[in-house]
C-alpha cells in the first residue's frame, strides 16, 4: 500500500506541473534514476509512476531515449469529419500552388509550407560517402542506363524492408521510380482512361488533384476523418460511380490520418469484389511515432489490384528523386511506360540509396528523424496552444510531417498567407488541397524543420497575424 501511494503521489505531482506549463509539450523528462534518486524511492516505484503518467497520457516514451511530455489540453480540439462538397467539375487553384512554391531556394522563408525534413536532419555526408562509392563500383561508373525496372539491389533492400508490415514482396515485385509522384503517374497512366471518375481523400495532396486534371479524370472526394481517414461506407455509396481508388493511407497528406487496420482491409475487399484498382500512396509510412509501422493496403492485397507506391523522398534524400512501386497484376505494363517515357531511373542515385540502405543503416537513420520529428509535432502543438486563437482546431498526427490546421470562419488562409509572406511566413492554405471550394479557413503547417527558439517565435508571429485577421 505504501509503495502504491508513493508511485501515485509522485505522479499526480508531474501531472499537475504538466497541465501547469512547468513541463512543456515535446520535452524530455527526468530519467526514472533520477527521479529515485530525487525522490527517495526504489527504482521500481519511479518505473510505476511514469507508467501511471503513460497510461494517463501525460507522457510518452522514446527508445533508447527516455520519456517526453505528450500531453494534450482539451481545448486543443480536433476537426471535424470532412464533408466535401460532390460534384463536378471541379479545379485546382494553380495560381495559388505556384505561388506558395515559387522562389523555393528562397533561404531567407520560413516555409511552414514546405512538407520536407530540413537538411540538419538528413545523413548528408554518409550519402555523400556512398556517392563517391557508387561511382567506383559501378559499371562505366554510374553512366549507363539501369534495367527498365530498376536497379536491383536497391529492389531487394525495398523488398527486405517491407518485412516490417509483413509485406510477401520480392525484388521482382517492385519497379523503381523517380519519386512517389512518378509512381502515382505511371499507374495512373496506366489504370485510368479520360473522363474515368476517381476517387480520393478530402483534402487531398494538391499534386495528386493536378495529376488527375491533367488526365481529364473526374475526381471524387470522399468524407475524411482526420485521425481514421477515409469513411469506408462513405467509399461504399459510390463504388458504383468510379473507376479507380487512390489513397494516402499512413499519415495523410495534409490531414495526417492514418486508417485503421479494419479499414484498410475492407476498402481493399470492397474494391476487389468491384475489380477497381486502389492506387496507395505509402510515403510516409516509415515516420510514424508509434511503436510499429502501420500495414499499408498492400498488406491485404490478394488479387494485385493495390499498386503500392514509396520513396525515400521525405526521409532520405529529397532530391534524389528515388522512389518505386509494387503494382501488382500491373507490372509488365508498369515497366513498358517508364521504359516509354524515362527509359531508365537514374543510376547513380538509386545505387546509392541501395547502399544505405543495407546495415541498418537507413533504420537507424529512420528512427533518429521519428524522434525528433515526434518532439517537433509536440512542440508546435504546444505553440499553437499558447500563441493562436482559443477555437483554433488542429490535428496532432502519430506521423509523418503535417498538421492541419482549422481556424474561424472568418479567417481566409489565402489572404493570411501573403499576410503572413510579408513576415517571411509561408504556410499552405486550405484550397490548395481540394478542386472544390472548401477549407478556406483551414491550413496545413510542416514541422520538418529542427525545433528553435527562432521557429518558436515564427510560430508566435504567425499566431499574431491570425489574431489581427478578424
């Protein structure tokens, strides 16, 4: 009884000084020594006090490093479901996309809008290391044109890799790509013919509305919750209306939900009882903040009708442009178009990639980047609790690199972004992400930059100019 009154008092005392700012969201907390040793308790009794404040939700432990402070206000609440309007046709805002991506190379903005890790946070110098390797090893030293389906090391390291979520691939499964958005591209070219009807999350990742536009296909965007994504029975009602899928299934891009299990499972098998192919976009997969990789689509997939799509693009080597896809039933026709519109991926990179690839090397590298990318997520979390609009809704995702950001009615976030581009802010507004318009008063905000005192204030300014918006 003792020992079971020590452990709650010493956990209800750090509960209180978290809900009372003395811990802020995202920090690291004293190791379970010192708090026996500060204390006066066993080392046992610390252990069940900070299992009691995991439990709780106050916390939340790392391996290998410890616990970090995970609690959430209520007030921070969550959007809504979406309800995206359906209808046709609809358009993308490109004045407004190439607007918020002009200047890229522009080091004087902080870009909030940019859903990238920052280069702190990348291997540069092993890649490099690799690079001067791969160029020794290679066959003309990096010069001549790979297989049309790929650089085959680099497909059994994706192949050894997808054991994770229990993917049964083979690196004949897989052809490699320039990118997740080449992937996506080559299926669509593929799988959809003009005027075919796809449907999609809402909000979506604008580059994937432009690929469908550019196609001539009518796209349908479908309820979205932001922490479950897709609604299966709303996918259900209109299985008779479309001819393809295409889902952002782990940590959406920009809402950051991620699909249960049971979700997942059914689309696939509602799909498949139809013959309609599911395009899957697994990009950010490998940066969740749980303790597991979440199983994509591709896991349920009995009859090769997922084309599976990743890349190293948002956790490796952006400009690599190193991706691939396992399309299934598709894959011969797969390799005839790249061979008709790349001929080959670029040898040098994919090697490369490949190398790091192996040793755990690329795992070890994951979970550095899952760290610290977790403890951003917290942290801005944390800021937009102290520095924006009481009603101001977010998303706190278990991965990837987005929030999704909901203000008042009142607040356009087209305007607030060349308001807040005077400041050197750029955030990606709400309309970006949908043909339809909706989510004017919505944002999305990237924390793949390295947490700051600087970001930290930016955060304060952005906030600031929310609240001289009304």
């Amino acid at each position: 009884m003792k020992k079971e009154i020590l452990y709650q008092k010493i956990a209800r005392t750090i509960a209180w000084q978290i809900k009372n700012g003395v811990w802020k969201v995202g920090e690291k907390l004293p190791s379970l020594r010192t708090i026996s040793n500060e204390n006066g308790v066993s080392l046992n009794t610390a252990i069940q006090a900070y299992y009691e404040l995991e439990k709780d939700g106050f916390i939340a432990s790392r391996p290998k490093s410890g616990y970090v402070v995970n609690y959430k206000p209520q007030r921070l609440s969550a959007p809504a479901t979406t309800q995206p309007s359906i209808k046709f046709p609809g358009k993308e805002d490109e004045g407004l996309i190439d607007e918020v991506y002009h200047s890229i190379e522009d080091t004087s903005i902080t870009r909030f809008s940019l859903g990238i890790p920052e280069d702190v946070l990348l291997p540069i110098a092993k890649l490099n290391k690799e690079l001067i390797k791969a160029m020794g090893s290679l066959p003309g030293n990096g010069t001549r044109y790979e297989d049309p389906q790929g650089n085959i090391r680099l497909r059994k390291d994706i192949a050894r890799f997808a054991y994770s979520w229990n993917g049964n691939l083979t690196e004949e499964d897989l052809v490699t790509t320039t990118g997740v958005t080449n992937s996506i591209s080559l299926a669509l070219s593929v799988i959809a013919r003009k005027g075919d009807t796809i449907a999609v999350e809402s909000p979506v990742y604008f580059g994937i509305l432009q690929l469908a536009n550019s196609l001539g296909l009518r796209v349908l965007e479908l309820p979205t919750n932001p922490v479950t994504g897709i609604d299966p029975d709303a996918l259900k009602k209109v299985l008779p209306q479309i001819n393809l899928c295409l889902l952002i299934s782990n940590f959406s891009n920009p809402l950051g939900s991620c699909m249960p299990d049971e979700h997942k499972k059914a689309i696939v098998n509602m799909l498949a009882e139809r013959d309609i192919p599911l395009i899957e976009d697994d990009l950010y997969g490998d940066v969740f903040f749980g303790n597991s990789r979440p199983r994509p689509c591709k896991a349920f997939d009995e009859r090769g009708l997922v084309l599976w799509c990743g890349s190293v693009s948002k956790t490796l080597a952006p400009g690599y442009r190193v991706g691939w896809i396992a399309p299934g039933k598709f894959k011969d026709a797969i390799i005839r178009q790249k061979h008709i519109h790349l001929i080959s991926t670029p040898t040098l990179n994919q090697e490369v990639v490949a190398r790091f690839m192996e040793n755990d090397r690329y795992e070890n590298h994951l979970r550095k980047l899952r760290h610290e990318l977790h403890a951003n997520s917290l942290h801005f979390a944390q800021s937009i609790i102290d520095y924006f609009p009481e009603d101001t809704k977010i998303v706190t995702p278990q991965g990837g690199f987005m929030l999704w950001v909901e203000l008042d009615k009142r607040i356009d976030t087209t305007t607030l972004y060349y308001k807040a581009m005077q400041q050197k802010i750029s955030i990606a507004p709400g309309r970006m992400f949908t043909l339809q318009d909706q989510y004017k008063n919505c944002m999305r905000l990237s924390y793949g930059q390295r947490w700051s005192p600087f970001i930290e204030e930016r955060l304060m300014l952005l906030g600031d100019i929310i609240r001289k918006s009304f």
